[in-house]
C-alpha cells in the first residue's frame, strides 16, 4: 500500500451540529469518532504488559485502550457511570483482540477513588507496567466573565489533580521500566480565550510530566506527554466548542481538518513500548501541523 495524503485520509467535509449533556456518549455521535475499532492493528509491541487509562471510554483515551489491547496488553479502563454504554463497547473490543478488559467506573475528582482506582487495576491485571492519564474536562465561555471559581475548580479537579494523585498511588506498583503517558493538548501551548481554565490545566500538565520525569528517571521510571491538536470527540459537543464551531471543526490546521482518535493511537504505543527506552520529560504534539513551542 502506498502512502496516503493525510489531508482527506479521513473526513474533510463539515461536521453536522450536535449537541449532548456532559459528559456525552461517543455512540450517539455523527459521525462516531474512529478509535481504532477496526482499522488499528497491532504488531505484539505490547506483549504482556498491564495498562490503566483514564477516561478509555471514549476518543483519545478509548484509541489508546485499544491499541494497547492490540499490541498485546490487558488494559483497565476508568469513565463516570454514565459512560457505561461507551465503556461496554470498549472492553469488547479488547477482549476480542484476546486480552483481559477491565472495568473501573467513577469520578476522578474525589482523590480517595484515584487510589483505589489504582490498586483496583494493580490486582485485577497482575501487575502495572502503564498508567495512561487522558481524562479531561473542556467548556468554553464566550469572554473572561463567563469563568467563575466553580468552572475553574471543575476543570483542574478533573484536569490536573488525579494527575497528581493517580501518579502518587501508582509509584507503589510501577517498577523500573514501567512508563506514564500523560495528556495535554495545543492549548497548553496556543491558549484560546474561550477555554482560560482548560488551557491553564493543560500546561500544569505538561509542567508536572517534566517535573515528574526528572524525579523518576532515577527510578527508571519514565514520564512523557501527548498533546493532542483538534480531535473528533464527545468533548466538543458536549460544551468544548460553540456549536457555530463544530462544522468547520479542525479545518484551521494546516492539514485542513480535524484528527480522528485512532490517529493518536501509534505515539501513545510508541511511548509505552521498549521503542522509547531512552525517551522521557518529553511531549509529543500530534496537531495536524500547529506547532507547539
């Protein structure tokens, strides 16, 4: 097969607008996000290993699940409640790739659940090689008055703190040549003034994977980071965006549209894997060509 022009690989044309209630379900969307269900293969580069993702029920988190899966891994999954349908759909997948799926529902700003979610996935998987962090929470106000305190501590309470938290537990399980896969975005880079609080939390992240990688280096530990540009997800129809935005959504990058989760899946292996032995206090932008400084 020859390369493919990574313009029009996948949709170009507009989106429809739609709408759902946070946090929305990627199985009511038009056109549902490509999360590697079946175009995703796998090369074994995961062979044996125990994963965790955070939000792995949907977009970005569920791409990484499931290549995970089929590289080789059994992956534990976290989501709210209210992603169970999502969720169910995910642990089929993995277990068709002929791996051990688990299922870890709850709210990852209540900071006692980070750590039992941790040591919940340590003993239903044997074991801990990997904690994906993705998880996230977006809404847009139209200018500076519309964040208040409440939107704020919403958004780095679910950005940034299980971060922390989710770090803190899993150091007890991670041994050398284990890895954390954190998430941040182009807007810890580029930050829009209809997302102040999102963008914030995304750039704490990036400073905590740096911060993070330099203490455990000495561990053996590594810690690195995807920051991910415009992607097709229930993020942005659930508030993420106007709605005047959505149909255009993407096209400003220079690929000329937006991402599709799937195409995340090969950095979140790549830095999981043996392949990034010598790699760690890095982020990795995935933009559709924004660059990032």
């Amino acid at each position: 097969m020859s390369a493919q022009d990574p313009r029009n690989k996948f949709k170009t044309s507009d989106y429809d607008q739609q709408e759902q209630e946070l946090p929305g379900l990627q199985s009511k969307m038009t056109p549902q996000p490509d999360c590697g269900e079946t175009s995703y293969k796998g090369h074994e580069r995961l062979k044996g290993y125990k994963m965790l993702v955070t939000g792995g029920d949907s977009a970005i988190g569920r791409a990484a699940a499931i290549a995970y899966a089929k590289e080789g891994a059994d992956v534990a999954i976290n989501y709210l409640p209210s992603e169970e349908e999502d969720a169910q759909e995910v642990k089929q997948v993995i277990e068709d790739a002929g791996q051990k799926g688990i299922l870890i529902p709850g709210d990852l700003r209540d900071e006692q659940f980070n750590y039992d979610m941790v040591e919940t996935a340590y003993n239903e998987l044997g074991g801990l090689d990997n904690v994906t962090l993705v998880a996230g929470h977006q809404q847009y106000h139209d200018d500076i008055h519309g964040f208040n305190t409440e939107a704020f501590a919403e958004t780095f309470e679910t950005n940034v703190y299980p971060v922390f938290w989710t770090v803190q537990k899993a150091l007890e399980y991670l041994k050398p040549g284990s890895s954390i896969t954190t998430t941040s975005s182009v807007q810890g880079y580029n930050p829009s003034p209809i997302l102040h609080d999102y963008a914030a939390s995304k750039a704490a992240i990036i400073s905590l994977t740096k911060s993070f990688s330099e203490e455990l280096g000495a561990k053996g530990i590594r810690v690195n980071c995807v920051a991910p540009g415009p992607f097709w997800s229930p993020l942005q129809i659930t508030g993420g965006q106007p709605q005047s935005a959505i149909p255009t959504f993407g096209q400003q990058t220079p690929l000329g549209r937006a991402g599709q989760p799937v195409e995340l899946s090969g950095t979140y292996v790549l830095l999981a894997s043996e392949d990034s032995s010598y790699t760690t206090g890095q982020v990795f932008g995935v933009t559709g060509g924004t660059q990032i400084d």
